[in-house]
C-alpha cells in the first residue's frame, strides 16, 4: 500500500484518480459548511416518519427510508449532516491486510472520523455485510469524544455493549465480534455519493434517524421541509388526546369542522 | 366441499364481484358474533406454545405459527378475534394515490378500524412489505381508544415510539418511517381471508400472541383446546420448580411414577 | 373510488361469502367477453418490452413486470386474457388431502381450465412456492388441446419435459416432481384478482408473455396501447440495420435529422 | 491427515455406522474432559470481539463468528465447552412423529441435555429453521437447574418468556409457539460435529458468547489465546477514557511515543 | 427405535469417532450391494414426477423433491445408488488448503469418485454454495470414464462446458471458475447421511433426476414403488392423445366410465 | 439536469467533484491503451477456471469470480478490457426521469459505450437489479456494430431476443420488460471502480467470462498469468482422454510417474 500525493497538483483532503487503480487513499474534501443546529435539530423534532412524508411531497422523493440499519437504542433521535463511507469487496491484488496495517494512518475509516466535527453523523455503505464489525469502541469513543452525533451503517459494529454504553446513537444491522477487514469488504472511499440501504447519499446530507429508521434530506431541502411540516402539526396533539380517550377518528382524524369549536377550546386551556 | 351461497343472509357493506374492476370498496362484512371473552383470556393464559401444539393434535393443524410478525414489546401477550385487512401490490391504472385520499373515508384501511370493537386484534397482510407503514400513531390511537387488543402484521408500522408507548399490542416485521401507500403497496380488502406470515386467516379467527410468536385459533376449535389443555398443565409448575432446583429430567419431565407422591405432597402444601 | 354493488348481475357459479370458512368452491364468474383476436396477435407482435413502456407512458404503471415467472421455451410470445387461480398456504383444519381428492370435480384448479377458453392466459399466483407442481401433463394436455394460449406461474409445473413438447408457452418458477398439494399450499379461489410476481392481475387482463417476461395489460388499455406503438416503431428497423453495420448511435438513434433523408431513401427500396 | 482408528477406545452410548439407515440413537460418546473453569472465565472476560480477532492471528480462522444466533438478553456474557445437536430435515420413512413419541426417552435431544454438565453450552444446528421451537420451558429448566451456561441455536426456542426469566442465556434466531419436530426438521445426532451459523464446531470447542455474538474456540488454542490477548489490553483502558473526553485518535489509539508519559503518569495514579 | 451396535460388522476404510478433531480421511465403508439394474431403470422410466407422489402415498414421504440441484442438460434422466459427499464450512485450525494438497490422495472427494461403480449417482451437500467448484473436468471425466451415471451437487461444478460435452449427467445449482476449496467449504465425509436441497439422503438410496429435478427412493421401498406405478399408467397414454385432440378433461381424466369403451378400443389398435 | 462539461478546464484523467450534487454527467477518461489482442485472446483460450485457480496462486486473489451474473449464450467465451458503469438507486430530488430524456446525450449509460471500442467488454453494476432493463437493441446493436465484445450486468438487459440474435456476448441476471431507468436505478457514474457481482473492478481489467462465469484479471498480471497456465496444460488432454476412456484417476490425474512413459508415447503420436 503506497500513500500516494500528488500534493503539487491537488490539495488537500484530496480525491486522486482512481483509474491506474494503485494502492491510495481516496477521500474527498470536506463539504463547504455545515447546516445550521437550530434547523437540525428542527428536522429532529419532526422526525423520520414526517419527514419522510414532506420529502415526498416537496421534492418527489417516493421513498427516503434507508432500509436496513436500524436502531441499536430505542428512544433515542440523532440528526447531522453526513459524511459518507464506502466499503468494498476486497480483491489481494489491491488491497492486503497486512496485520491490519502496520501504518494505522493508512486505515481509511479513520479519515472519515478525522473529517468529522461536533454533530455531524457517519453514513457507512458496508453493502449490507453481516461478518464485518465496521467500527470497534476505541474508534467511536474518539468519534463521541469530539461531539459525535452518531452512525448508520448498512452492516455491523463490533464491541457493541461499550459503544451503546457511551449513548453514541447506532444504526446498524445487527453486532459482530470480527473487525472490519476481517472477512470480506474494506474501506475504499471517503466523501463520496453512498448507496446506504438503498437510498442515495450525498456528503452533506441532513441524516435523521429514530425508531422509525433513518431518512436524508438533501441539504438544500431542509428550510422548505420546516417550513411545511410547522404547518400540519398544530391540532395533532389535541386529536391524539381524543383519539386515545376513545374518540371518533371521523371526528378527529383529520380534525373535521364539527370538532374545531372543541379544538379552539382546547387550545385556549393549553396556554 | 359444498357449493355454498349464501347472498341472501349478507347485508351491505360487503365484497362485491370483483372481475369488473372499477376502484371499489372491498369491504365484507362483519362477522357474526365476537367470541366469549372469558375463553379469550384463557386461551391468552395458554399461550402460542401449547395452542400451537394443541391444535396440531385436535385438529392436524401442523404449523400454526404466523412467520414474520414478531412482538414489538416483550412481555405482553394479546388475544381477541381477528379483524383482517389485505394489501396488494399497486398497479397504477386502478389505484393511485391522489393526494394521499382526497377524501379520508376511501382509505380502506381505516374501515378495518371502524369495524373493530373492543378486544379485537387487526390482522394485516401487508406482504411482508419493509418499506409502508401500514398504521401511524394517530390511527391506532383510535383503535386503542375503543379498546383494541393489538394489530399483528406481515409488514411494518411507523411513528413507532408513540404508538408503542400506549401500550397497545404490536407484533411487526419491523418499522418504517414510510407512510402506508407511500411505496409499493396499497390496502385492498377489509374481513376475506388472508394470510398473514405464510398461515390462512380467516376473519373472526381467535388470535392469541406472545413472545413466542402469533397463531390462529379457528374460532370452532376455541372450546375444544381449552377443555384439553386445561388436563395438561396440573404438575407442568410442581416439575418446573424441581428442575430449576436441579431434579433430573427423568423424574419430573413428563412427571415419573416415582415422582408422584412427591409431587401429591406438594400439591398439598399449594393449597 | 365507488362503492359498486352488482350482486344482481352476479350468477352462479360465483365467489360467496368467505367468512363462514366451510370449504367450499371459490369460483368466480368469467368475465363478460374475450378481447378482439387481431388486437391480442398486435399487442403480441409488440411484445413485453415496449407494452412495459408504453403502459408507463399512458397509464403511469410504473413496473407492470412481473418478478418470477420466466420463459421455458426462449423465443415463444403468447398473449391472451388472463383467467386467474390463487393458491393459499394449506391449514388443516379447512384443507385436507384426502387421497388426492376422492372427487376430483373438487379439485379446483381444474375449474380454472374449464373456464379457459381458445385463446387464454392462465395465471397463478402459487406463492413463489417451489415444491409444489401446480399443473401436470394431464391437466395441461387438456388445456392445449381446447387451444390455452398458455400458462404463467409464480411457482413451478411438474412433468415438465411431456408439457413443453407439446409446445404450450409456460412462465414460469422452475419445475418440481412433486404434484400441486404435495407440500404446503392449495388451490383457493379462481377468477378473483391476484398478486403474480408481485404485480396486481385481474382476470380479463391481456397478457403478454415473451423472452424479456411477462406483462398484464389492463383491457380497457389494450387499444390506446395499439395506437401509441405503432406511432414508435416505423424507422427503428432502418436504425438497427444501420447500427449493426457500424453506424455511430448518436446519428441513428433516435433517428437525428442528418440521417432523416438516408432513411427516407432506405425506406423506397423497402416497398 | 491422518488415518485415525481409535474405535477400541470408545465406549457406548456411542455413534455407530449409519448406512443401514434403521432408525437409532446416534450419540457420540461425552468429549475427555471439561476445561479449565478459570480458563473459561477468562475467555469470557476477553469477549467474542477480542478472541475472534486472536484466533485470526493464532490459528489463521479466518471467521469464527457464528452468523445467525443473536443475544435475546443484551448484556449477557457466556462461556463453556459445546455440546452439540444436529438437527436434519424430516423424511417420514425414516423418522415418524408418533404422538410427540410414546417414550420420551427415544427424544434425542433430551440426551444432549443428559450429557450436559454445569458450565456446559449447548450448540444446536437446527438449520437456520425458524419454525420448530428445538427446546422448551422444562427442558431448559433441567438444565439451568444443573447449571447450564447456555444454549446457542441456529434456529428457535420456544416458550421463551419464561426461559429467558431464569436467566439462562440463549443464543438464537428468535422464538416459535411450535415444538421441536413440528414442522420439518428432527434430532438427528448428539456430540458429532455441526455447522452453526456457518461455522464448523465440534463437541468441546470453548465457546464464548456475548452482545457481539458467538465464536468457538478450538479447545486446544484456549491457553495460547489468553496468553496473547492479555498483552494487549493494558493501555487501552487509558487511551478510553481520552478518547471519550475528547482526545485525538493519532495520539492515543494506538497509544503513540507522545503519549506514553501521560499514560505512564495515569498508570501511576490507578495503583 | 433401536440402539444398534454393529460395529464388529464394520471394515476399514470406516466413519470413526470424530470428537478428537484431527483432521482425518472420514470415509465410510460402501454399502453392501448396488440395487437391480433393472429395477433403477425401471424408475427412471417412471420419472421423478410419479415417483415423488408415489412415495407420499406408499412411505408417507411428504417431499422427497431436493430443492436447489437443477438439470444442467433438460432432456436427460439418470437413475442409481447414492455415493454421498458431505461439505463443511472451513475452519484454518482444522483444515487448510496447503498448495491444494501436497499429497493430491489426501482430497477426500476423489475417494467419492473410487468408491463409486458404474451406474452410481454421487451426490453432494455442498451446503448450497455458489462459489466453490465442487468437481473439474478431469475428476468428471474419471467418473464418466467407470461408466458413473451423474453427479447431483447442492453446489456447483466448474469446467462446465467440458464437463456437459462428456454427457455426463449434472444437477447442480450453477457453474462456477472457482476450484473446490477456493472459498469457504471443503469435503468432510464421505457415505455418511446428508442434507442435500432440503432433504435427507443416505448412501445406497436410489437417486432418480429428470427435468422435474431430484428424488432420492430408500432402497428398501423400490420394489413396492415400481409395482405400484406399474397400475397406474396404463389408460394415460390413450387420455393424453385424446386431451391434446381437445377432449374434455372430465371425460379423459382420470377416464371416465363413459370414455372406458373409447379406450378399449383404442388399446385393440395399439396391439 | 445541467449538462456539465467542463473538459476545456479538466484535463484527463478526471473527476468532477460530486459533492455539491448537482445532476452532471460523471465520466472518467478512458484508460490509457488497450492490452494486447493476442494476449486478451489467449487468455480466452485458458478460460475462466484456470484463470480462476491462477489469480489466486499468483497474487493471492481468493476468489476472482462474479456472482450473479450468467451466461446467456452456453458456449460462447468472451474476453477485454472492462468499461464500467455504475448504477445508483434514484433520489428524485437529484434524478428525474423527465419524459426519459429530452436530450438523449444526457443518458449516461450513452457514454459507456461511445467509449468503449472493439474488443471491449461493458460491466455495469446494476445493483443486483431485476426490474430494470440496463441496455436495450438499440444500443447494443451500436455497441456490436463497433465490434463490442460483450457485456456483464449485475442486472438485466431488455429486448433480450434481438440481442442474443446478434450474436454479441451477455452475462447477466436476466431479463426484463421494463427499461433502464423504468424502477429504482438510474446510471451515475461511468469508468469508474465498480462492484459487480461482489467483485472489485477496475475499469481496463481484462474481463474473461465463458460457462463457468466472468472473472476480471487485472491488466498488470495479464502476462504473469500466461506465463504460468501455459505450463500447466501440457499432459492435460492425454489424461482426460484416457479417464474418459476408463482410465483410473490416481494413475492420470495428476500424471503419475506410472503413466508419463504412455504420455510420452502419446505425445509423439500427436505430432
């Protein structure tokens, strides 16, 4: 494995061509900015399942349900922009584990979590691998001591028990005790368009995941899903309350013209 | 077999022929009478397990067990008459999804509510579908506002956390962001026989489901597994005790010769 | 969306309440009449590809493939409307195979080819199962013999070497010794509307079944389909020809206006 | 590869020739002896992630994670010399379910359990077969109650609730109402060896199972495999608590020349 | 359900204890003697179909169809006794692929081929594998050569094309380049019983392939098996010609009493 | 979608970043030159298995084979540099599917084979797609017309029956009605790295498919592997046609010291 740098023509972080298919360390720049934390966590509160909805109707994005990872905590909600992680299959020629690198620096996966800031979450497309353990609890314990929101793999983490204990928030397929490159994949880009579950992500995205699973929003969506999903909200709250004290869904669901007098009234005794 | 026909003794709304196929409401109608609801009980006391084997020996039922759906909350069981709704792929020239329904009440779905009644269990065929959720919390507020057991489906719920933390009974292949329409799938047919996790249901058959797993009991069958059951279980507790104590299987499992004095005396002591 | 209510057209042998589930003969009327011969021969001559297209084009069916069922015989086309059968998982109870039937009148599947007429599709939603043989050479000689265009399976025929030399067109799973109960499924109803390789069907539709698979075309579609094709195909022929001798695609196809006069030319020496 | 003939040493129950295929109790005789309690605890304590990752180095397996069993109590830990069970698929000459068997002694699977000691784990290869329920509340009762560890299945349990609320640990591919030979699989052999997940076990292979999975320790690596892993461990617990608090992976995963003062000065402060 | 102990029976090369895992040539002793020539291709004759049912009525045999191992040349039938071959998952400490074996004697699959004998079928539990080549060219050409009927793999072959030229006949779930140990299985025993596409297969059992796929007969139930069928097919011949010359299926199938003179006729023609 | 073409101020090989995601046409430079024919051609000659079983002595490549991927044409054998193309699931906001196309240059999967010349071999990652159609006749009747060799998809073609009859050589999953972009995928990326079937390839990979499937070797070890398989094959064809003849395996295969005096003999006879 050879670092290759053509420092003098590229700078870095930095995508070299990856037709003359040496050894090298392919990782994409960093995206321009991060997306404003109020608004992240906004999308947040609204939630996979509302925002899977908006996304289809804002932008035609029939379904943004990455299906696959799912949450390793229930409960708990993370959002971030992503920075994306490619596996693939390993082919000898190319790559060689040789006793797992005897240069750590060389270890890919590290660059994602390097290029990571404070609430930003890892989107690994480990093409659904099960045998791979993606990350091992020193790597995410650096990764949530710099402000980790969390990750999403379509595969595995390994030394699961200490990393939920951290409260990092996973997503993944399930727990393996082997690591990374033990069986078949490995990591072979940094920052590029992911297939993660079947669903496209690009570095930048706004990833929410929450029991329901995990969505991305495309960055420059995010202002115009707020605005929308504000909108519907409002009278959910008292039509849940009617609804589970043996309501009418007629009445309630949605909010019909016979219950808005109700409604008002409600909402009078909530101030 | 016979040839029955019984038009004369249906009312509307019921399943109408179904080959001329303009866009219809496919609704049957309800079923008789509900099950007594102290058998339920005491067939949810019973358990999948021993139902399961039950009826393979009353009936030659030879696999009851609903493959797929799978508790959402250890620990809880439900039972109650099946209420059942059938989805089907969507092709495009007979159902689209306008707006998601213009007008609510075409949502078939929510007629397999309407129908329900106290102590009913909601059983989907959704296919096995990962990418639609077929109920979201407002809905099943509804349903477990007028008192519904549960809903077992071969697919997936979304808004998950609220729904889960009413407390009402799910048995799912998982959840989803996704909403019921939202990708491949569309709800068909209220009450006409499904099958549900590779098992025929018909509506009004007993559902009873716990960790284990969900069965059917034929509603004919119901009293007839009960009375046998009911022989079964007498030292089932004096035995379990004795081999958790570190007694030989061969003496307390089926229960020995010579372990039925000591069995005869602690059952005094029970008294 | 209507809520139809033809049971006063509706005559025996038909599809009768479900709910009571005594076994029963679940057959439903054939439908009214047979789509125009000439109209099914072009729909044919079209073939599964543009059809799959096109119905995108003039109906929005987005996927109108159905996944499963694959050519036996590479090179055969077949169309014709569709009579539909659908098997459901055996459970016991209701179900049982008692020799083989003792009346074989009661065997249900063979009342899908006492509907079928000269001309017809038989399509079965067998479940994707693989151990269960839905027709053998018996059934199928009789069903080619009163001129069955052929037959479309989400599951497997047995005797399969005697029933492809008669030539009858099958699509299907794969092949199975075994006979159509032998493992886990029955025949259930027929000529009610079913899922086959995850595509809607109803009986009536026009199917159309070559090498690239197998697609249902709606009947009231059938004529919009025939007049939009044949806008399509006409230079195609002078494209293919051309590019196989090595013409350059951006000049043949879609034909550009450089090469409109070269076709015209090409299209003189045709007549 | 040698031309082993210890058949002088074997002493019955034992696993005689099997071409004569009548039907027969094939149980290999119990392995030597049991290994080191201390050993096993200590294997226990290093956890499936560390000792699939040293058998790699060790003993060049490749993957020792059993892919299939998961943890149905996360936090669990096990550890134990295997027993193992084989299950095959049924074919009805051979084997015949007559009335769950008229003497349970004729229960193989109950031998394996006979064979089990305190500290032992029960590996099952049911096939991955999601559908019969391999050992149920009395079974595993006898065997928690003679101090099992555990049981590892590639396919069910049944009566899971009150299996789980003895503590007992299970490994497996979730839970099932159905009994052991209810569907299609049935005890073949005790003690000879199986494919769990994917991987090779023979009888007294160590195995240790936690939230990250199950592997199996050749008995003979056991001693060499402690060895090493302790030399690995001693900073980490350091390089943690950095990461955690915010620390740079280049300075403490591996442990760098810059940061060995500061961990030596911590070491200090632990003592 | 006996204990047998035949052990003095036994000669060497045999199954020994396998609970000392060095590795070793796990080879069973042939069994005793090949079925009657005439009675296998009297089976053959009969085909898988009829043999399949046949089996369910006369032994109870729900399914003796092996999922998985298709015909590689449609058009074939073979017919004789079960060599097995057993595959197990890799595991380094217990086998490994030293320059695929220094001392080729010690493969243990070629010892499948030498204990084979003109008219045997060799049939292998490759464990569904899709990427190790089970058998090359000049293994298959050794086997044809000794006048081998055909190989039945749950697995692959590679060398296809050379392999399908010599007519040997082939079941098998695809082809592969890869060579018999290149990824992760390798041969464990050899005529011990097998799981082979879902079902049980013990060496000496008659194994029937056709187009429909494969069937394994105990070789105790031959004989019964081939008087039975004998009864059947006499009047289907005469059915078959008048179902393809449009007969009714009613009337032909099974024959009628009114259809029987028809036939007796017919048969007077045939003398 | 912007056609993005900024190849004035790029300068080969190139990337346009991907990380401010607007739709743009991602194309790599071609790679720099061809193999050499001869050698392309006597790698056909070795085959798909000898290259196999070679890449893993020579370079250490485990498995080198393509799963998914099939043969469309028993027979044919292929060979040349690979052109790749990588498929991508559809996120609406990013892809539309506008009328499929108004400017057909836009297509992507266009370019793939404008770059590509005689001799070359298109692979294109399709995901493991079944319901889309990655080329159809028209462009692959192009792609012959320039002297294409053939292509490899993880996925489907369309119009499979005029493409076959070409004569041009396909390796795919399958075939399908619908077209490229009809379901989930569109094309993303072309000459990029890919993964197909599970294999890492490199775009100038010399690709071998025949029977037993496609292998990639890549162009640096092209030589070496000539060189060494030549050595091989020389007593090959003496064997196999003295094994077909009844000879027996351990005198043949491998040549024996026994038999090279017959060799010998034979060899002279061969010239």
């Amino acid at each position: 494995m050879k670092l290759l740098n053509k420092l003098g023509t590229l700078k870095p972080p930095f995508r070299i061509s990856t037709i003359f298919h040496t050894m090298e360390m392919r990782i994409n720049p960093d995206f321009p900015k991060r997306p404003d934390r109020n608004k992240v966590d906004a999308l947040k509160e609204i939630g996979a399942a509302t925002i899977s909805a908006e996304l289809k109707h804002i932008a035609g994005i029939k379904d943004s349900f990455m299906m696959g990872p799912k949450s390793c905590a229930l409960g708990k909600t993370i959002g971030g922009p992503a920075i994306t992680l490619q596996f693939m299959p390993i082919r000898e020629d190319y790559y060689q584990d040789a006793e797992e690198y005897q240069n750590v620096e060389e270890q890919l996966h590290r660059h994602a979590l390097y290029l990571a800031q404070a609430g930003d979450v890892v989107v690994v497309d480990a093409r659904g691998d099960l045998s791979s353990g993606v990350f091992g609890e020193m790597m995410l314990a650096y990764f949530h001591g710099k402000g980790g929101e969390g990750v999403v793999l379509d595969g595995c983490i390994r030394d699961s028990r200490k990393i939920l204990e951290t409260g990092l928030g996973i997503w993944s397929r399930g727990f393996t005790p082997n690591y990374h490159i033990q069986t078949g994949i490995f990591p072979f880009c940094v920052n590029d368009p992911i297939s993660c579950g079947g669903r496209l992500v690009f570095p930048g995205d706004i990833i929410v995941a929450d029991d329901d699973g995990v969505v991305a929003v495309p960055a420059k969506l995010g202002a115009e899903l707020l605005d929308l999903s504000s909108e519907h909200a409002e009278w959910e709250e008292f039509s849940r309350q009617r609804l589970l004290a043996g309501g009418h869904l007629k009445r309630y669901y949605p909010l019909s013209d016979e219950a808005r007098p109700e409604y008002e009234e409600w909402k009078k005794t909530q101030e």
